[in-house]
C-alpha cells in the first residue's frame, strides 16, 4: 500500500538526512549496532499496529490454534485467499501475525543464549522497530521455515497471492540481503501487490 512505500522513504530520507543511521539494541548489557541492511526498513511510529485495532484470524486458518492477530484488512485478505488455495486443494495456515516489539527482542536474546551470534542473527530477525510483524499486516506460513519453499502452499502463494494483495518480502536473492523468507507474506493491498508483481 502508499504507507508501506511512504514508510522505507521516510525512513531512507532520515537516515540520509543525518549522514548515518545510528540505532543500536541491547540486550542483557551488550549494545549492538543494528546493521545498515535494516536501515530502510525501519517503521515510522504510524505504521505500527495498535492493539486495540487487532482482530484474530480464525482458528481453522492458523497452526495448533494458534491466537494470531492482525489488523481487520489483513485478516479479510487472508480468510479470501486461505478459502481460494482450499478450493485448489491447498492448505494455507499461519503461525505468525501481530508482534510487539519486546516480542521481537525476546526473540533476538532468545537466539542470543542459544549461542547465535548477533550478526547471523539479525540477518534471519528484525529489530524491534524494523519487522514487518509490527503492522499487522505480515503473515508467516507453516511451516516457518526454508521448507516451506517446497510445498503446494508456495507454489501457490506465489501464482496467486497478489490477487489478494499479499507479496513474497524477502524473496530469494532480494536487493537488501535478507535472509530469504518463503514463509512471510505481507499485505499491501492487490493495487499494489498487482504492481510489484509485474
């Protein structure tokens, strides 16, 4: 959607502005500098999902009935496009919508303590600040992983998910070097899903 472009912009913009983006996290006393492949991806405090304006998706739709929420147009999108896969045969089930960001840091220093350095970790984790999970509109597939590229469900994904304005993030070789994600699609609308498609 224009938010999501509106958003790297500002984002770029500020961080040109002052030369250099200097954000940094810190976790158990250790401040690390979040890498400059985030940098463009860093939310504006609007794009930020507000709880009170989350709705959960149903059940049937997500992994162990996991309690996911997103926001309204991305729950209506999904249950759209989770009924179409089905008429095809195929499953589409989430196990990721909305995260805080001190879900994201837990997530980070979880990794952390099970001996993941930081570098590699941030490269496959968002910030607190920078994911996409934040809005409310990202989704992840099951299953969560690199697999996940080798199922029906992303092959399927990938022939009709603009139909329903979802898009591939961080498809396979993307231009800012994140880690390849299969698994996460996020909602941008089908206007704009259609032309970033093309």
């Amino acid at each position: 959607m224009v938010g999501a472009i509106t958003l790297v912009l500002t984002a770029l913009i500020s961080c040109m502005a002052e030369q250099v983006c200097d954000d940094s996290l810190t976790i158990n006393d250790t401040t690390y500098q979040i890498p400059e492949l985030w940098h463009p991806h860093k939310l504006d405090s609007t794009e930020i999902a507000k709880p009170e304006n989350l709705v959960r998706l149903p059940d049937e739709l997500t992994f162990e009935d996991y309690r996911i929420y997103v926001l309204p147009e991305t729950k209506d999108a999904f249950v759209s496009m989770a009924t179409a896969a089905a008429k095809d045969s195929v499953s589409l089930r989430v196990d990721s919508g909305f995260r805080s960001q001190a879900f994201q840091r837990r997530v980070i220093k979880r990794r952390l303590s099970e001996g993941g350095e930081f570098a590699n970790v941030i490269r496959m984790v968002a910030p607190p600040g920078y994911s996409q999970h934040h809005t409310g509109r990202a989704l992840d597939m099951v299953p969560s992983e690199a697999l996940f590229v080798k199922t029906d469900a992303y092959r399927w994904l990938i022939e009709n998910a603009d139909r329903f304005g979802f898009i591939e993030s961080y498809p396979k070789d993307n231009a800012d070097s994140i880690w390849w994600e299969p698994y996460h699609w996020y909602y941008v609308g089908a206007d704009m899903a259609g032309s970033s498609s093309q």
